[in-house]
C-alpha cells in the first residue's frame, strides 16, 4: 500500500473486515418469531401459517442468511447424500451406471456424490475415508481392491453399501452386476460362428475382476472348440490409448500372424484397437479382423464402423443399486442379495462380415 510520501507499509490490518455468521436465532429475532417457528417453515411448513412463512423468507432475504445443512445434517445422523466410487469415470459405462444412480436417487429426495478411483486403491480408500465422515446416506461402488474389511467397517456405523458392476464372492454384501462371465461366452460364440478361428482377447489390467470374468468366459467357448485358438494381450488400462498401443502390436505382424478376430475387454479398447488397424495399416474390418467390444456404449454405435458389443445395463445397474440401498438402510437387518443381468449380444458392422 502506497502512502503519500513515497513509501510502502505491508501492514494490511487495518483492511480485515470482521465477519458474522448470521444465524437462525437471528432470523427468529428479525421476523419476530420463535426459532422453533423457523425450524418448522424449514422442516414442516404446512405446520405454519403462510403469514409467517412469507415474514421468515423475508428476514432470511433481508439478513443473507444461509442454512448449514450439513450440520442439520449430522445432528440427523445421516446425510441425504449417497456416495458413488467407479473404477474410470472417463469410462461412458459408468457415466450411465451413475446417471441410473442419480435418477433413482432423486425419487427419493438423495444426491448422489461421484467419486473416481481411477483404479487406485489409495484414492479409493480416501473416498470411503470422506463418505465416512460425511456419514453418507449410503455407499454404492465398483471396488478395484478387496475392500470386504472395510464396508464392514461402514456398515456397524450404520451406512450400508451396494456393490456395482461386481458381484459379492461372499454373498456378506449386496451387489447389482452383469454375468461378464457369460458376456465372454457370446462373444467368442459370435465370432466362431462368423467363421473366425485365431481370435485375440485384448485387455487389462487382470486384476480387475470384470477383465479376468469375461477372459473366463472366452476360454470356455475357445476350449470347447478344437479349431479355436485363444490368444491373451494384456493392457495396463481398459482405455482408447491401450487398445491403440495393442492394435499397434497386432498391425505390425504379418498379415498371415494377425488374428482373424479380435475380443475388446471393453468398448473403449475396442475403438482404440480399431484405429490402429484402420489408420496405421488400413486393414479392412471386418472382412481381414472382425472386432467386438463389451459395454455398449453410446459411441459403439457411432464408430467409423459401427461396433458390436456385449450389451450392459448400465442405467438400470445403477438404478437397481440405489434402491437396494434406500431398502437397506431403512432396514438394516435385510439380508444381502445377489442381483445379476444377463448381458446382451449386440451385432453390428465391425463382425457382420464372415471370413471368405
């Protein structure tokens, strides 16, 4: 601050402006009324006159004041919101599992909080360490690690969790999935039945249990069909980039060692390995590799060349999640349940084509 002879003060003290924090006795006292009064046009309205409801709105305009929800909140002992963990919030699966969450919640008067894991057990433990503390209404998620300890944990302080898009080994947890397991089954049926032999499973990591179900599932098939051959390339990530570097892998053999059809673990690799055979060799799909993902996202449909896929559930997942959880938490002695959908063949252009 500069004063008139030239110099400088860093003293700003004289620039700190007290602040107040207006509070609901504040308002009683300005609309000339009880807190109690207040605390019902808040919470129970058609308890007080419209009168008095116009008066207390105008002293809150008047006096800017803001309700702590949160502390309403945990005087209550729980929150109205819902906490939501995924695995890849980029991934447009779990947008739509959580859009499925956030309709269903909205019913019910709840939000729902999104939480991204990124496939990291340490921030998917800082998640359940913030829904803990915020006492959630309720903790819905796509686990990366083993987790069981600690929704347990949860649990005895009185906030119930739903598995999504996994199924409990233990049954000591509800859960809302997807038969990946069988989702593999019709994908490598589909592609033997198109005449493809040398088929290619692309993704990763295999400690994610929806990668190693649907890898289960295609061996099955591949097992059971000696003229089949099943060849494993593992990716870091079930992401566009990983599915291009793999492609990329795929594209450089000689077109006598590339596979004649290709199992995406997800849609997002699908669309990545389909641009490496596409630009890097111009290889033609189906006709030289057949391609099929797994998911069914919206951008499946629109790909350069439309993809098939394993269809999922994925609002429904979502929606069927939450309400387990409003059930739960309304009666905790509920005993877990195990819901599982069967996924869904979805054929497109990427394998319409059979091998001639």
């Amino acid at each position: 601050m500069r004063w008139g002879d030239g110099r400088y003060t860093s003293d700003l003290s004289f620039m700190v402006v007290p602040m107040t924090t207006t509070s609901v006795r504040d308002v009683a006292l300005r609309a000339g009324v009880s807190v109690g009064t207040v605390s019902n046009v808040f919470n129970h309205p058609e308890k007080v006159s419209q009168a008095t409801v116009d008066r207390v709105q105008a002293a809150i305009d008047e006096l800017g004041f803001i309700r702590n929800d949160a502390a309403r909140q945990l005087r209550a002992g729980r929150s109205t919101t819902i906490g939501l963990v995924v695995l890849d919030v980029r991934n447009p699966f779990f947008t739509d599992v959580a859009r499925g969450a956030e309709d269903r919640a909205a019913r019910a008067g709840l939000t729902v909080t999104l939480g991204n894991s990124d496939e990291n057990t340490e921030r998917e433990a800082k998640y359940l360490d913030l829904f803990e503390e915020q006492r959630v209404h309720g903790v819905l998620i796509s686990p990366y690690s083993d987790i069981t300890a600690r929704l347990e944990g949860l649990r005895r302080r009185g906030i119930p969790a739903v598995l999504v898009d996994r199924s409990s080994g233990d049954s000591s947890f509800s859960s809302v999935s997807v038969d990946d397991v069988a989702g593999g089954r019709l994908a490598i049926e589909h592609l033997l039945a198109t005449g493809r032999t040398r088929i290619a499973f692309i993704g990763g990591p295999m400690d994610i249990r929806q990668v190693t179900d649907r890898l289960t599932g295609a061996r099955e098939v591949a097992a059971e069909h000696p003229e089949a051959s099943l060849e494993i390339i593992d990716t870091a990530a079930l992401s566009v980039i990983e599915g291009r570097q793999a492609g990329e892998r795929i594209v450089a053999r000689s077109p006598a060692d590339r596979p004649t059809a290709i199992f995406a673990a997800n849609d997002l690799v699908a669309m990545g390995v389909l641009q490496a055979l596409m630009m890097q060799a111009k290889v033609n799909v189906p006709q030289e590799i057949a391609l099929i993902g797994y998911d069914d996202i919206d951008f499946a449909s629109a790909a350069v060349i439309p993809l098939s896929s394993i269809r999922q559930p994925s609002a429904l997942i979502g929606e069927t999640a939450v309400e387990i959880l409003l059930e739960e938490a309304q009666d905790p002695s509920i005993a877990p349940r195990q819901i599982v959908f069967k996924p869904e063949l979805i054929v497109r252009d990427s394998t319409r084509s059979p091998v001639r």
